[in-house]
C-alpha cells in the first residue's frame, strides 16, 4: 500500500532527525 510505504519513509526520515538532534521531542 503507498501510504504504509510513504510511512516507513517518514519513519525513517525522523529517525535520522533523532540521530542528530536527541533533544528534539514529539
């Protein structure tokens, strides 16, 4: 399904954020 593939994207991508920013909080 495109939305459950656009959401490991996303998923991915904010996790890469995590990685350079540990401060930042949902």
């Amino acid at each position: 399904m495109y939305l459950n593939e656009l959401g490991k994207i996303v998923k991915g991508c904010w996790e890469d954020i995590t990685k350079h920013y540990p401060n930042t909080e949902l």
